[in-house]
C-alpha cells in the first residue's frame, strides 16, 4: 500500500510539474517518467490481484506511454527544430496555482463518492482526476500543438489510472485498443505539428481559426 | 385488409390520380389521360362522399384499411371515413372536377408558353395535390395524417413554383415552405401529445381519449396554430397572400377552395371528435372565435385595397377562414354553455359556408384565372369594361361576387345567415355579462365584415368588367375556351342551386353534425329540427321567432317579380319622354368632351376612403413626385403609396431580428480557437463532477 502511495504521489508530482517545465524536452521526459510510474502501478496490482492481463497492460504502458509516445515527439520536435520552448496562454505561477485549484477540486468531488470494492485510499482517485483535469487545462492553456499532445497522453493516464483503482484495470480488448488509440492520436498530432511548422513556419494554434461560424 | 365499398372507392380514386400522374410524367402525349382520370377521380371521390353522407349507417362497421408496412404500428397505412371526412371528400371532388375540367383549357396557354414537358408536369402536380387532399381527410391515423398533410403542403409548393423564374414567386414560395413547416412542427406535437395519452396512434382510439384538461388545452393552442398557419388565420397568414395568387389560377382555386379547407377538417376533427363536447372550458371558444375577429377583419380590409385580383381573392379567403373559425369558437362557446342544440346549428353553419366558400371562391379564382389568360395581366387599375368582350367569365364572376357578398338568392347568404343566427343565439341565452359582449363584438366584427366584403367585390367586379377598358391589355381580350367555361358556369350553377334550394345540403350533413356534437338535428329539437319544417318553405331560424326566418324561394320570387315589374315599368314608360321608339345609341354624355378610359374611377380610387378611415391601422407611406416638367407645371406626376404588411412590421420582422442577433451572441462561443473549444469541455466536465457529489 505504501508503494502504491509513494508512485501517486509521484504521478501527482510530475502532473504538476509538467505545468511549470518551459522546455518541451524536459516535458516530453516528465511524461515518460509519469508514464512509468503508472507501469509500476499496473504491476503492483497485477501482483495484488494477481491478474496476468494487467502485466501485459502493465508492459505495453511502459513500452507505449514510457518509450514510444515520447520518442515520436522527440523525433517531431528534431524534425521542426525551432522554439523549443513552450507557449501560454497564461503565466506559469498563474497556471501552477490552477493545478493546485483543481487538486482541491478532484479532492472534493471525489471525498463524497461512495464507491463499494474499492479497496486503495480515496486519495489515489482523487489523484487520477486531477490529472485528468490538468491535462485539460494543459490543453487549454498550451498554444503548441505539441504540448497539446502531452495534456492528451495526461488525461489518458489519468484515466487509466482510475480505471485500474477502480476495476482493476478495463477489459483487455478495451485496454488495448485504447493504447492503440492513444499512440494513433500521438502521432497524428506529430504529424500534424509538423504540417503546421511546414505551412505557417510555426506550431501555434492560432493560426488554426479560420473554422468558425 | 378490410374496406366498405364507399372507402374502397375513395382509395381506389386516389389511386387513379397517382397512377394518372405518373402516366402524364412518363408520357407526355397522353395528357388526355391524365385529364380525364383526373376528373374522373373527382368525380368518384366526390359520388362516394355524397353516398356515405346519404348512407350513414354504413360507418357503424368501422370501416379500415390498413396497409401495415412494418412491425411498428406507428407506420402503417391506415384509412378510415366517417361521416365528418365524407362530407370534406364531396367537396374535394365536386370542386376538383370542375377545376380539372376548368383546367383543361387554361393549361393550353402554359403548352405555348413553356413547353409539354412543363404542361404535363403541372398537370402529374394536381393530381397528386387531390390524392393527397383526399388522403388528409381519410387518413385513420397520426402517421397517414401527416404524412398526407406534409405532402399535400410539398405538392402545393411545388404547384405555387410553377413559374419559379420569377424572383418574387420564389420569395412567395420559400415564405410558404417556411410558414407550413412551422405549422406542421405544432401538428406533429400535438398529435404525439394525444397519442402518448391514447396509448395509440390510430384515430379511433383517440375518440376514448383520457386526457386532463390543461394538456388538451396545449394541444388546442398547438392544433389552433398548426391548422391555423395552413388556415390562413392571422397572424400565421403572412404566405397565404403572397404563395395564393402566384399559383397557376385552377391551382390558386383548389388551395384557396379546398386546401385551407383541410385545416378547418384537421381543427374540428381534434375539437369534436377527440376532445369531445362533453366538457369545453369557456375560454376555448373564446381564443378561437378571438382568432378569428382579426383573421376576418384585417382579411377583408386588406382585400379591400389590394390591386392585383388574386391577391385580393387570398385576402378575401383569410377572410372567409376567420369567419369559419369564428363560428367555430361560438358553437365551442356555446357547447361549454349547455347548450347542444344551439351549438349544433352554429357548427352546421360553419359546414354549410365552409362548402359554400369552397364553391364561390373556386368560381372566383377561376374567373380571374380566365381574366388572366385573356388580358396577361390582374392589375385592376388596368382592366375595366371586359364585360363587352367576355360575357361569360363576366357572368359567372358576378355570380361569385354577389355569392361572397351573400346576396340572398345565391349560396354565400345561406352560411353567413346562418352564422350570423348563431350569434345572435349566443348573444340572448342566458350566461354572464361577459359572454354578451364578446356576442355583441362578434357580431359586429360579422356585419363589418360582410359590408366590406360587399365593397371589395363591387370593386372588383366593377373595376375588371364595367366602365371603360383602362390599357391595351383589355382591347386585345377575347373569351375564354369552352371547358374553361363550363367548368365555371357548372360553378355558378352550384352556387344558385345551394342558394336558392339549401335544404338539400342541410339534409346531406345531418350525419356529419350528428357525429361531431352527438344531437341528433331531426327531432331532439324544436327549434333546430329538420323535420318538422316544410321543404319547399324556410330555413328556421333557430329561436322560435317569425322574422328570422329564411324562405330563399320567396326571395327568389320576389326578386323575380320585381325584376320583371321594373322592366315593364321601363318597357311601358322609360323611352316615353324622347318618343316611342325613339332610341339613340351613343357615348355617354360627356359634357363636350371625349370619355376617355383614364377619367374612370380606378381601384385605388374607390377604395380610397376606407384606407383614409383607417389610416391609423394602415400607416401608408405616400409620395407625389414630378417626373416631367417643373415643379410649378409638371407634367407627369408619380403617385406611390405603399402599405405596409402589418403581421410582417409588428410580428415577423421584430422575431426575425431577435433570433439574428441572439443568434450573433451565441455565435461567440465558437470563435475557432482550440483552446476555448476544450475550456468548454473543461467546464462541462467540472460541473458533472460537482452534479456528481
């Protein structure tokens, strides 16, 4: 139980961490280190439950979310090679006191749920929302289009860590193909990004405005 | 699949216009066929209406088709008749024969015009406009009911684009388009309504219906919207004027004779026959007879000062709808206060003039149709003396005129004498002191109307066929073709026939009012029973009185003899003072000078003092300029008053202008920008974690 703690708490820490960093390489790192603490969680209970589907799940999270999503931005932000910094919309203090407004937040709505067979602390679900809630934020705040991509791959763990608080993880078919999901997007945005930095000489998003009533 | 054979014979009609209109689709040679299948049809449909009227006890074996498409009842295909829809199918036919025939001859200018092709289309059009009226009113359930209605509103907007090069004809459709969606979207709720508290979608078993009493009355306001929109009633009119009179004129004749008629069915049908009589809160009749005072005044006064002909004729039919409408709402006034009876007479004058309008206004459509075959244009300021050139069309358009002004020997008087008794009835029974004024202004709101009435068709009349020819077009007019003339003239027979001999049509919808107020008219009744009056003498007049009564043969009579008294009179003395024998053909004294066309009164002219009298209600614009010569001697001036439509200046703009820029407001929130777009998700997700807890 103190592991599982100690590995939330370090999702927490590099959630709102990765609201600070200003530089999207260190951000690409902090995702992949968030992503292999959540590997780590998938194995503790895999071993708590003993279920052989969530070492799988536990092994593609690492591979996926840990290494691959992260090299694929690693390898879009060479291709681009230009502002390696990250752009807000608001300050860095500012969005560091919203993290720390929506922690409240998920602590609160989630104190009240009554939730049966749940056996870990309230404290781990009301991790997995905020995450959640600050991935949104990132991609609300964040004017790159890679960062964007990083708030996604947040939400998606926090996501996934509810689901495994919860019901020990989802069905693997499900898992499976959310991970494929997730990569797909991943890319895309890569993708993306790059077409951007080709056409506008830069990533921002507001250039993208033209689609409105 | 179980029929009777009357309602085996209307879908056997409606079968032949859709066969018909195909063959004249696929073939254009064969427009012949589609011609006479198409009267054909009529005819049947209307033969079988009349022998289920004759023959009511035929419907006690619930007669159904149903063509189940589907596991689902919700689509199957179900007819039905009952006396109320028999009643609405004679008119149907009877009026979709003569304008068939009618129409016959009036395409053939159209054949010149722009081709077979488009011949044949409008030909395939009608038709399937009439299969579609006809399925309204024998439609059994809420599926057949508005699908017949939706298409019968797409069919007749098709008919209206017929000549759809024309900007403002497309302008007059897309209003139509718009208006009879609208009210569909308040026919189809309300329908839904009852059928949630039916427990099914068939019509007879919304008769049984258990509903309380504030859900009917939502129903009624939506039912009293969504059929008053394709009634015409104002302030839901504003396409009746524009999308009427650009139809081709037999099309013109059907919507303003029979199609708006179908709406009147649709209202009664949900009033009476599902409601019920039992028990009507006062305040119902009240909004429909309230409905219909403006539908009926604004109507006519609007009429009164429109140019073209058609364009007045769709006033005048608003006009006709909000009398309809209005005894509607007294005989449901009069039933919410016990009494049947009354109530009874009162819906029977609704029926009565509901036929009467469809047949006189028909005749009057056609007529101005001919008008305008004949003279290329309905411009009344350019038409006069016609009469010389088309006696005919100039009779039968008297005829319709003097029918719509309800002049006693012909149909218009019998239904406005009879509503006009029913309000009186509601004006002395005995209720609270509310109930009399709203007696009194009703009665007011009928008398002012029918003296407009008289004067928007003296006008018209007068002004198309009287006095001298205003323009060319009048000089080059010649009469119409024959089966445009018969299909007229078999019009102004009907309506002197019903109006000199109503008993007859009285007789025929004995069952009609017996299954919508459940009294008995033979009988139950003094006052209002058939039975006991002598054919060939009266309609009674419903309070034992001697001096409301109605003899139409005596007036005949007398009118004869008077006739004949005054031709002798003239005959014996009128050539005596210039010598017997002595007559002399010439100009009208003139004073030395030559009568010119441009010194007779013009329709504007004419009409002008009522537009004075309530210039406060019309707010014309007026501007005099001097387009040649100077502003001391000017030699040609330029006269423009325009009057304003007021529903569209004091409802419809007003709306519009509201929705656009609420519309602009809620534009902001999408402003392109990504971020926003998820700050929106974000706060979402926020509020259904805090609904949540």
């Amino acid at each position: 139980m103190v592991s599982l703690q100690v590995l939330s708490v370090g999702l927490m820490l590099t959630t709102i961490s990765l609201l600070y960093w200003k530089r999207i390489v260190t951000a690409i790192r902090i995702l992949a280190l968030q992503s292999f603490f959540l590997g780590f969680i998938a194995i503790w209970m895999a071993a708590r439950t003993g279920t052989s589907d969530l070492y799988v799940i536990a092994a593609l999270t690492i591979l996926v979310k840990g290494l691959g999503i992260p090299w694929v931005l690693n390898y879009t932000l060479k291709k681009i090679d230009i502002h390696r910094e990250t752009e807000k919309l608001i300050g860095r203090e500012l969005s560091l006191l919203a993290g720390g407004a929506l922690l409240v937040v998920a602590y609160v709505t989630t104190s009240k749920l009554k939730i049966s067979g749940m056996d870990v602390p309230h404290g781990v679900l009301a991790i997995s929302i905020a995450m959640l809630l600050i991935g949104l934020l990132m991609m609300m705040t964040h004017k790159k289009a890679i960062m964007q991509g990083i708030g996604l791959v947040v939400m998606e763990n926090g996501l996934f860590l509810a689901a495994l608080l919860l019901t020990y993880g989802m069905p693997f078919l499900v898992d499976i193909g959310v991970f494929l999901d997730i990569f797909v997007a991943v890319i895309l945005i890569s993708m993306l990004t790059y077409r951007m930095d080709r056409v506008f000489q830069s990533t921002n998003t507001d250039h993208l405005r033209r689609l409105r009533g | 699949m179980f029929a009777s054979g009357a309602l085996g014979v209307d879908v056997l009609c409606m079968a032949v216009f859709l066969l018909a209109s195909l063959v004249a689709l696929c073939w254009q040679k064969a427009v012949w066929v589609g011609h006479s299948a198409g009267m054909l049809a009529s005819a049947g449909l209307a033969v079988a209406g009349l022998f289920g009227l004759l023959q009511p006890q035929l419907h006690k074996t619930q007669a159904q088709l149903m063509v189940r498409s589907s596991i689902h009842s919700f689509t199957s295909i179900v007819y039905r008749t009952n006396p109320l829809s028999d009643f609405f199918l004679l008119l149907i036919g009877s009026v979709g024969l003569l304008v068939s025939l009618y129409g016959v001859g009036y395409v053939r200018e159209y054949r010149q015009e722009k081709g077979a092709v488009s011949v044949s289309l409008l030909l395939a059009g009608v038709l399937a406009f009439l299969a579609s009226m006809a399925s309204v009113v024998l439609a059994g359930d809420v599926f057949t009911f508005l699908v017949s209605w939706e298409s019968m509103s797409i069919l007749s907007f098709f008919l209206v684009m017929y000549e759809h090069e024309r900007s403002e004809i497309q302008r007059a459709g897309f209003i139509y388009v718009v208006m009879t969606h609208l009210g569909t979207v308040f026919l189809t709720v309300g329908f839904f309504v009852m059928a949630h508290y039916a427990h099914s979608y068939q019509f007879s078993e919304f008769s049984k219906l258990d509903m309380p009493t504030t859900a009917k009355s939502l129903v009624l306001l939506m039912m009293l919207v969504g059929f008053g929109t394709k009634a015409g009633l104002i302030p839901f009119h504003i396409w009746l004027p524009r999308a009427h009179p650009v139809a081709p004129s037999h099309v013109s004749a059907l919507m303003s004779g029979v199609m708006i008629k179908t709406a009147l069915y649709g209202f009664l049908m949900v009033v009476f026959l599902f409601f019920g009589v039992g028990q009507i809160p006062l305040w119902w009749g009240m909004v429909v007879a309230a409905i219909g005072v403006p539908s009926a005044v604004l109507g006519i006064l609007y009429a009164l000062l429109q140019h073209e002909q058609k364009r007045m004729l769709a006033y005048s039919s608003i006009e006709n709808m909000g009398l309809l409408f209005m005894g509607v709402g007294v005989s449901m006034l009069l039933f919410s206060l016990h009494q049947p009876d009354f109530a009874a007479f009162a819906l029977l004058a609704v029926l009565v003039h509901s036929l009467n309008h469809a047949l006189f206004k028909s005749l009057s459509f056609l007529s101005a149709g001919s008008v305008l075959a004949s003279t290329h244009t309905q411009n009344l300021n350019l038409l006069g003396g016609l009469m010389r050139k088309m006696p005919w069309t100039a009779v039968f358009a008297l005829i319709a005129a003097l029918s719509i002004s309800s002049m006693p020997p012909l149909n218009g008087f019998v239904g406005e004498w009879m509503l006009f008794q029913s309000f009186v009835m509601l004006a002395i029974i005995r209720a609270s002191l509310w109930v009399h004024i709203v007696a009194i202004l009703l009665l007011f709101a009928l008398t002012g109307t029918g003296a407009l009435v008289a004067m928007a068709f003296v006008r018209s009349f007068g002004m198309t066929f009287l006095g001298m020819p205003r323009s060319e077009a009048v000089t080059n007019a010649k009469e119409v073709s024959w089966t445009m003339r018969i299909g007229m003239g078999a019009l102004a027979l009907a309506c002197v026939l019903l109006g000199v001999y109503p008993f007859w049509l009285l007789r025929l919808l004995e069952p009609s009012i017996r299954l919508l107020t459940l009294v008995d008219p033979v009988g139950v009744s003094p006052s209002i029973g058939m039975n006991n009056i002598s054919w060939l003498t009266m309609i009674p007049a419903p309070i034992h009185s001697t001096i409301g009564n109605f003899e139409p043969l005596s007036i005949v009579l007398a009118l004869l003899v008077m006739a004949l008294l005054s031709l002798w009179l003239f005959r014996r003395y009128g050539n005596r003072a210039s010598g017997k024998k002595a007559r002399t053909v010439g100009p009208v004294w003139s004073g030395g000078m030559t009568v010119d066309g441009r010194m007779a009164y013009t329709a504007s002219g004419y009409s002008k003092p009522v537009r004075i009298a309530f210039q406060q209600l019309f707010r014309t614009s007026r501007q005099l300029s001097v387009t040649e010569g100077d502003e001391h001697f000017p030699k040609r001036l330029l006269y423009v008053h325009r009057i304003p439509p007021f529903a569209e200046t004091y409802l419809y703009r007003p709306l519009v202008s509201a929705l656009l820029v609420a519309a602009n407001v809620i534009r902001k929130v999408q402003n392109g920008q990504v971020q926003s777009y998820m700050a929106y998700l974000f706060l979402t997700l926020l509020f259904v974690l805090f609904l949540v807890r």
